[in-house]
C-alpha cells in the first residue's frame, strides 16, 4: 500500500474548488435496500458527495465517491444523486468533474445496481460534446466503473492509489497481479488512450484538474473563455526552427508564457496533443514528434489525435497543428490498423468546422501528411518554414525511381544524380514549389511563428462553415 496521503471524499472537493463555494446537494439520501447485510450498515449519501461549486469563479458540478461507505460502490440512489448532478449541469451548461474511487456494483442490490450504471452511462452519453466531463481516478476504478472515465473527456490519476480496470489482472488467462499488473494506472496510461496523465498525489491531480477546467468552454455554446494576454503578442522567437524535431518545445516556445498543457504524452509517443493560449485564446494543438516518436505516423498516433480534434470540434475549440512527417510506421502490427486509424484522422479534420491552422516545420510526405489537417482536406490556413519539405516521397527515393534505368547501368554519373536531386527538391519538394501551386498560404520564419499565429486565429476568430445535411458521419 503507498504511505501518500489519502483524502476523503469531501476534502477532495474542498480542494478541487474555490474556498468555501460548494453547495452539496442530496447529503440526507441513503439507500433503499436492506437485503443481505445491509440492513447492519449505515450509508451516508450512499457512498457519494455531490453538489456544486466555482473553479476560478465558474460554475461546475461534482462528485466524489466515498470508499468508506462500502467501498464506494454504485447502487441506486448513488447512481441517482450522480445522475442528478447531470441532469442540473446539462440545464446549466457547466461542467461535471467526477471524484472516482469506487468499488464497482453494489453487490446487494443486484439488478438495481445494474440499472443504475446504464443510467450514469446514459447521462454520460447525452452530455458528451455538450458539456466538458473530467474525471479523476483516486482509488480503485474497476469493472463497470472503468466504462465512467472512458465516456469522459479527459481522465486524470493518482500514482499508486488509483486502480482502473474491466477485468482485475488475476482473473486473465495466464496472469497475475505480480506478474503483470494491468490494472495499474501507469500500465494503462502507455497502453491505452484512456487515461491523459498520473500524477504523484491527489492534490497534484486535483490542480491539473483545475487548470484544464480554466482551459475549456462551460459547454458547446459558449464563446467567453478568454482571458487578458499579459505576454507580447509580436514575441519573436529566436532559432525556433532548429526545434522542428522536436513539436513539445515548438509549442512551449509559442504560447502565452510559455505554458503548454500536454495530455496522453505516454501513449504515443510520435504524436504530441495538448492545450495553449495564444493570446489569451484557448487552441487545441496536433502535432508530429519525431523526436521521440520517428517522423511517422502511428496507429495511436493517429488514434489519440482524431479523438482529440473530435473534441475539439464538439466545443468549438480551434485547432493547431505542427506537421513533419515522412509516411507511416512500418511494421506488421501497424499494417493490421494504420488505414484505419488514418482513415479516422483524416475524416476528424475534414470533418471539423472550427479554425484550422496548419504549420509544416519539417518533413510533409506523402498521404500522411495529407492527414495532418492539410489544406487539401480543409484547412483554412496552411503555412511552412522555408527549411519545409513538402512531396509525395523523400527526394532521395524519387530521383532514385525516376533513374532507375539508368542507375542500372555502370558508370553512371553520379553528378548528375545529385544535381536531379538537388532539382527535384527545389520544383517538387519544397515549401517555395508548394506556395507557388497554392497548396501553402505563405512561408513564414520561424522567429515570426508566435505572431503569425496569433493573426491567423484573429482572422478566423468568426468561422462559420456549413455542410451538407446529415444525422452524422460514419467513419
């Protein structure tokens, strides 16, 4: 067991929102059954704390699931004060955080306790991409419970506390807990997209939790989450393209102080997303990172970042990316979802109406690129560092196809090859060749990148878009 320091549920609150601004509600419900040995057990507010309260003075709804009142467990009227809790945040239009640390069905009432998870799940369902769900993991988070943080936004935890599992570690076939411990949250974090960071302590988890609530918009209709930029809006930024590699750091470099709030960074590793300000303004950024990951796209790569941009457009959130990529990961495991995964991306993008902004810092190759949100599948504004290298293939493999006969034969002139090499680059492969075709909106350096960013969005600020009338995609 970790010697950290364990809050209770209402301390947990307490810490998450403003001093002295939560209002529980339903603190006198208990629960209804009294089979078994239930009736021997007291159940005060039924193993939740709900109600509502302000994080920088906005509204928002809570819950914190108590493990000492028989371990957390969900019945009915704890399903009941969660789903009320949605209910009163969907009319408002203000977020849900749920404080998870809970031991799953409550055993005892059976079928009711079944009812109730399908009716969290349901309210789950409504409120997706209407208003922003967190969900922070304290404790165990197990069976029916993992499905709660899955049909969120975004899912923080706490570092050997937090348990999240469908099926414990001992019930698969061949393991245990020692051997391979899947319910661990760090296992989970580099293996699945479900969990966007762990934390060391709880108090750690509940800051971030409130720093990424100070990021989002209330709900899909509003438009006020701004604030003052205190940063020079026409900060330059010295040797930024000597960073292409490295897309984390580009995007530090650029935000509003520096400030660069990053989710999923374990899970893949060759694709970076997160949230910065440009002046003042919130902007969900993709981006390739080839200096972790290779200058390809992945099966998760491609998977965490459409599921971003999709939520990015459910709250009308714009969108940055940083391209520089070369193709795809080449593996057998990756040819068994790349298409795919890809496939999802590009629909993402193509998909999305709010303000695109594309930046190829490096390499911009082939249909993978194209997935990048570039301007061809719709974004509103394509730009490249002159040091950009935009084709449908490496120059060294083209000129090598297109010469291939002749490479063929002895004593062909290697001058030549490279002067074809040299050619191809400038005409085909270059920012310049792709700004003349109007494929890139203009070639910008990158010391200006902070300031032409900012513009970019400015202009974009007002988008609307309509599309052709549909229930929804497929893809």
């Amino acid at each position: 067991m970790s010697n950290k320091l364990t809050l209770s549920s209402s301390d947990r609150i307490a810490s998450l929102l403003d001093d002295s601004s939560f209002v529980e509600v339903g603190s006198y419900v208990t629960a209804r059954a009294t089979d078994f040995n239930t009736q021997d057990h007291e159940t005060p507010a039924d193993g939740v704390v709900t109600g509502y309260g302000t994080i920088d003075g906005r509204l928002v709804y809570v819950y914190s699931q108590d493990a000492s009142v028989l371990g957390g467990s969900i019945g009915e009227m704890h399903a009941k004060k969660i789903t009320k809790i949605y209910d009163l945040a969907l009319k408002m239009g203000a977020p849900v955080i749920g404080l998870i640390d809970c031991a799953g069905l409550r055993l005892q009432e059976a079928t009711d306790s079944l009812n109730a998870f399908g009716n969290i799940y349901l309210k789950q369902s409504f409120a997706s991409g209407v208003i922003p769900q967190i969900t922070g993991i304290f404790g165990l988070c197990g069976g029916g419970s993992a499905v709660i943080p899955a049909l969120s936004d975004i899912t923080f935890a706490v570092k050997d506390n937090a348990k999240l599992f469908i099926n414990s570690p001992n019930a698969l076939d061949g393991n245990y807990a020692e051997k391979l411990d899947t319910a661990d949250v760090s296992y989970q974090e580099q293996n699945s997209a479900l969990i966007d960071e762990v934390l060391d302590d709880e108090i750690s988890v509940l800051g971030k939790i409130r720093q990424v609530i100070t990021l989002l918009p209330s709900n899909n209709e509003d438009d006020s989450n701004l604030i003052d930029c205190v940063d020079d809006l026409n900060r330059e930024i010295p040797n930024l393209e000597s960073l292409a590699d490295d897309a984390r750091s580009v995007l530090t470099h650029i935000a509003d102080n520096n400030v660069f709030v990053e989710l999923k960074k374990e899970y893949a590793k060759d694709m970076v997303i997160g949230f910065i300000r440009l002046n003042g303004t919130t902007i969900g950024c993709v981006a390739n990172q080839a200096k972790d990951g290779g200058d390809v796209l992945s099966t998760k790569g491609a998977y965490i970042a459409a599921e971003f941009v999709n939520f990015l457009d459910a709250f009308d959130i714009p969108v940055l990316t940083l391209t520089n990529v070369k193709g795809y990961k080449a593996t057998i495991a990756e040819e068994a979802g790349i298409a795919k995964a890809t496939a999802k991306l590009t629909y993402a993008f193509a998909n999305a109406t709010i303000p695109k902004v594309n930046l190829v810092i490096g390499n911009a190759t082939g249909s993978a690129y194209l997935a990048m949100n570039s301007k061809s599948i719709g974004a509103d504004i394509e730009y490249a560092w002159p040091t950009a290298k935009i084709g449908t293939m490496d120059p060294d493999q083209a000129v090598k196809i297109i010469y291939a006969d002749e490479l063929s034969k002895d004593g062909f002139d290697k001058e030549k090859l490279a002067s074809a090499k040299a050619e191809y680059t400038k005409n085909m492969s270059s920012a310049e060749a792709s700004a003349k075709r109007g494929y890139v909106d203009d070639i910008i350096e990158g010391a200006a990148t902070r300031k032409r960013l900012i513009a970019a969005f400015e202009m974009l600020y007002t988008k609307r878009e309509d599309r052709p009338l549909k229930k929804h995609g497929a893809i």
